[in-house]
C-alpha cells in the first residue's frame, strides 16, 4: 500500500512554543488538531511551552518552560543566577533586554535538547510556527513538517506603519527580528502546512517558498464550544468583538472611530471580549474618543459565558487589517451572529457571502455597514443563518485533521526517498 494512502495509527509529536487556549490563534489551534488527531486514531504528543495549552487529558503533555519573561503575572522578571548559568536560558534573557522576542528561537533549542535521544518514538514531527534552528536540526533526522498560520512579516509591516516615534519604529523591527530565523528555516522543510489560500500566497511571496510547498488546512471551529443558544434573545444595537491581541493588526483602533461616528446618530453598545493592556493607546483612544459609556470590556471568561455574550449581540465585528484564517469570524458565524468583517488576508475565504465585508483599516465602512446591519434586523438574520451553515458545510476540525495526516503522510514518503 502506498505510504499515502497507509490507514496505519501514525505517531505524532506536536510543537508549539506558545499556546494559549484562550488568547491567541496557536493556541486554540493545538487544543483542536491534537484532538482531531487523537479522534482520528493516532497516537499525538505535544510539546509546548507556557502558558499551559490545556490540552484534553488522554493527550500527553510535556512543559519546556523556559524562563517564561512574559507571564502576565509577574511579567519581565529578572532571572536567577542560577537559570542564567544555562546557556539557553541566558540567551532567552539577553533578547528579552534587548527588546527582542527570542521565544521561538530559545524553544526549539530546547525541543531538539529534549527530543534528540527520543527521535524513534515518533513519525513525524510538526512545528507549530516556532520556526527556530532547532526545527531545521530535527528535520534532518526525522521528517519534519510546519504549519505557518500567517506571515508574521506582515505584523512587523503593520506595527512598523502604526508607530509615528523613530525609536518606536526600531523597537517594532527589533521585536519581530526572529523573522530572518522563520525564512531561512522554513525554506528547508519539506513542506509546510496552512490555512488558507491568501496565507500561503502571501507566506509563498514574503518567505520566497515554492507554492507547491504548501498544503492548505483550513482550520476547523469547535462547533461543541461556539453555538446558537436560541432561548437568549439578541440585545438590540449590541456589538461584540474580540480582542485576542491588543496589536495593531487586529484593527480595532478602526472599530472604535467607527463607534464614535455611530454614538452621534445612534444608541449602541460595544462589548469587547478580552482586556486591554493597563495604559495602552487602547485604552487612551476611548478616552479620547469620549466612548468609554459605549465600550465594556468583559476580561478574561470562560467559554460558556462567550456563547451567551455572542448569543447577546446583534451584529459580531471583525476589524482585523489582516488574518490568516479568521477564527473569530468562525466562531461567530457558528453562533449564528450575523458577521461584518474586514476583507483584510483571509477574511474574505472564511466569511464567503455569509457577511458583509468591508475593506480594511477603514472606520467609515465599518460605521456603514454595522449601522446597515444594525437597522435591517431581517437581514441581519438572515446572515446569521448562512453563517451558521457555512461553518458546519466547511469549517471542521475532523476535515482538518484528515488533510493534515495527509500533508503528513507525503512528508514521511519523501524523507524515505531521501
């Protein structure tokens, strides 16, 4: 039988250097392909640093925690002697200083350390977007595969542009610095997984990958966790977004001029889901703005209450200037929320006719069409429903996980040829 089409448990090694399950796009997509994987019946290990991925109990977790500088709790520490006395560790504090991000470089130095002697335990190994030189030394020993969820070159465009300050601009080049590692190293594996066509264009241009390369997984959306509470009547004019990075790219710095421009005409309510950073330009925009009486922030919560406060709103908002995949824009959808969104990266790929789509890095156009939205309650409905149906016809992480033992299949055939 031919390797691809081997019906065979595979043995999995996942990588992921930092992976919040609440916060940020890895994260939820770890917990998720893990998973599907495990479901599908193949062995899966993951690998990961902090915070903790709180991963389903039945999959094996092994911590690299590493310094852990950005730990919300106790955030930049400064390290022991002892820890310094580590050669890594020191490394990982030494870009910290220097106002570097060194996270995946520092983790995949220590994936290798860790698995070097355990190499025949596993198949493949897939690297969920660390990227580091660590990768590129595993890859010569066993097939080695990652997923890029976006080019991160387009972050750095973005946080550069954003910024008026010389030195703000430098500290924003000097931050994304670990993109030169991600180019070179991704250019050397034999494949590379991600999650939509305008990622891999974009990744294929940037990173100066063949397109052949590439396999495209759409992601999946937890339909057990994002779903239509009917007996929750929407609250009129209530809108909701989330904040899963309080970063330019995620443009709600456009969302909250749009607010403004609505509060003259209309009474509304935004509730952002997420916290913004203490005295952030987040924070000094409402004020200037004069909208903190149409802003509420919920902090941190758990995913029932999610549901109820995307079953709450009227209209779900996504004003990212750019995304990968988009999984707010899904999981709204698989809330039945009617969705405007940017057209930013692959916005435009997830939201399909379900929504209203308007360009990005423009508040006059979201102002628009969540006021149109707002005032047109059947339509509105009715783009609720096509949401909801589209992400149960495309987006799940069975189908996911499928493409992905494939992708994973093709690289072990070729590191045989090898």
């Amino acid at each position: 039988m031919s390797p691809m089409k081997d019906p065979s448990p595979m043995n999995i090694c996942l990588l992921s250097y930092r992976s919040n399950p609440h916060c940020g796009g890895q994260g939820v997509y770890l917990k998720n392909i893990s998973r599907a994987l495990k479901d599908l019946g193949h062995n899966v290990e993951v690998i990961s640093g902090p915070p903790d991925p709180r991963l389903d109990e039945d999959i094996p977790l092994h911590h690299l925690w590493g310094l852990d500088l950005y730990n919300p709790e106790d955030p930049f520490r400064v390290p022991t002697l002892k820890e310094l006395s580590h050669p890594i560790n020191l490394m990982e504090w030494l870009g910290v200083s220097t106002m570097g991000f060194p996270e995946p470089f520092t983790f995949g130095l220590r994936a290798y350390n860790y698995l070097k002697t355990r190499l025949r335990t596993y198949d493949i190994v897939h690297d969920n977007q660390s990227l580091s030189y660590g990768i590129w030394a595993l890859n010569k020993r066993i097939p080695t595969i990652a997923t890029i969820h976006h080019p991160i070159t387009v972050d750095r465009k973005i946080a550069i542009r954003s910024v008026a300050s010389p030195l703000k601009k430098l500290k924003a080049w000097r931050w994304h610095s670990f993109i030169g590692m991600q180019k070179r190293v991704s250019r050397t594996l034999p494949g590379i997984i991600t999650v939509s066509k305008s990622a891999q264009q974009d990744i294929s241009r940037d990173f100066r990958i063949p397109e052949d390369k590439f396999t495209i997984v759409p992601n999946g959306i937890n339909t057990k966790l994002f779903y239509p509470i009917d007996h929750i009547e929407r609250e009129k004019n209530r809108i909701i977004v989330t904040n899963s990075a309080d970063t330019p790219l995620k443009g709600l710095i456009f969302l909250f001029r749009a607010v403004a421009e609505l509060d003259k005409i209309q009474d509304i309510s935004l509730t952002v889901v997420g916290e913004p950073k203490k005295d952030g330009d987040i924070v000094e925009l409402i004020l200037k703005l004069g909208i903190g009486h149409r802003v509420n922030f919920t902090g941190r919560i758990d995913h029932r209450e999610f549901v109820q406060q995307y079953a709450r709103a009227a209209v779900a908002v996504v004003p990212s200037v750019y995304e990968g995949f988009g999984l707010p824009a899904g999981e709204a959808m698989a809330c039945g929320v009617p969705v405007i969104s940017t057209t930013g990266g692959a916005l435009p790929e997830v939201v399909g006719d379900a929504g209203i789509l308007v360009q990005p890095a423009n508040s006059a156009a979201l102002a628009g069409a969540i006021r149109e939205l707002l005032n047109n309650p059947s339509r509105a409905r009715k783009l609720g429903m096509a949401g909801y149906r589209r992400v149960q016809k495309h987006f799940t992480w069975e189908k996911a996980a499928e493409k992905t033992v494939a992708a994973y299949r093709e690289a072990i055939n070729g590191h045989r040829r090898i």
